[in-house]
C-alpha cells in the first residue's frame, strides 16, 4: 500500500453534506459520503486539512464553509508558522484550512493544494511503525509528535490525540464511532481507525 485515494465520512444526511462540501469545499473524488447514524460523541479523533498557497486562499475556503452552514472553532488568524483556521461541518467532521505562506501572491481562488487526513493517536511511534508495515512511506517525522507520509492523493499525518484536539480548539474527549473510513487498504489501526479497499467503499 503506497496510496490512499479517499476518505469517507459517516453522515446522517448524504444530500444535506453532499451540498455542504460542494459548496464549501468543491471536493469531488478524494471524499465520499455515507449514510450512518453510529453512535459518537465529543472529539472523533481526527480532522481533515486542506493546504492552500496563500492567506486569500484561506479566507475563501472558510467562508464557503461557513455559508454553507459550518461553524467556527477558531477564527482564521496569523501565527508563527503561517496563517489559518479551523471550522466544524454540519456533520460534525472538523476541517482545518491553512497556508504556509504569510502574505497573498495572487487573486483569491478556492484551490486546494493537498488534501490531509490528520489523525489523532495514543502513541505517534507505535501508529508510525504500523504504517510503515502496511507500505506507507515516511516523508516528514518530529520524534513522537508529528509524522507525515508520502501517501497521494490523499497524504496522511499523525499527531498526539491531545496536542491535535488542543490545536483544533476542542476538548480532547470523545468516544464512540471516528465516522471516518480510509481508502487505501483492508485493515484497522491501533486507535481503531479503519481503513477499506476501494472496492467495498461508497460511492461519491
């Protein structure tokens, strides 16, 4: 496994989030919806970021997202390592939009560079080494705090449950259903995150 081509998301109502990531977002292949009423409360345990060129870039995601009737867990803001913010779906699914760029280069636009699925775990080495196993290459890692992979479409990260809820503005507690399956492989994680072949996964 060297790749993960989507991520789905359990959601209550398929047309309803259908039309809030269209307008919100305009992602197509690389997110699916499925219908699910499982039962989770408080933090999922993850959040999805999208990578932008710029501030501008930032600004037009956020508030698409918020047109469309998301909600905001912290308010787009300048800081030492760039400039972004983080929003709430409808569905509940966090999204984090960021640039590591200080100053606009260009005209505002909605495109997304990367698109990253952020997962927080109990134990950063533990959950990199079970990936490594799996076939994911290592592109960035920061001891047991932060480790990213060389995955694409969609890339992978992996960042301390606690640090990552501390940095989305949310308390890190939470049980219950991820709602989040990843496309790529057949298997679970060691924080329970599973993962299908494209073969079993929902349609866009």
């Amino acid at each position: 496994m060297a790749s993960i081509e989507f991520v789905t998301l359990d959601v209550a109502d398929i047309t309803a989030a259908n039309r809030f990531y269209t307008a919100a977002f305009g992602l197509d292949t690389q997110l699916r919806l499925r219908a699910s009423e499982a039962p989770t409360s408080g933090f999922r345990g993850f959040t999805l970021a999208l990578t932008v060129s710029q501030p501008a870039n930032v600004d037009s995601l956020i508030n698409a997202a918020l047109e469309a009737g998301a909600t905001t867990l912290k308010p787009a803001t300048k800081s030492l390592w760039g400039y972004g913010g983080v929003v709430q779906a409808p569905d509940g699914a966090i999204w984090k939009v960021a640039t590591s760029a200080k100053k606009d280069t260009g005209p505002a636009s909605k495109q997304i560079d990367e698109f990253v699925v952020l997962l927080g775990v109990a134990d950063v080495a533990a959950s990199k080494k079970f990936y490594v196993d799996q076939g994911l290459a290592v592109g960035k890692s920061f001891g047991r705090m932060y480790v990213e992979f060389a995955s694409s479409p969609v890339k992978l990260a992996l960042y301390k449950r606690r640090a990552l809820a501390k940095d989305l503005g949310v308390s890190p507690e939470g049980t219950g259903s991820h709602r989040l399956t990843i496309g790529g492989g057949a298997f679970t994680d060691p924080d329970g995150f599973a993962w299908e072949t494209a073969s079993l996964a929902a349609t866009p």
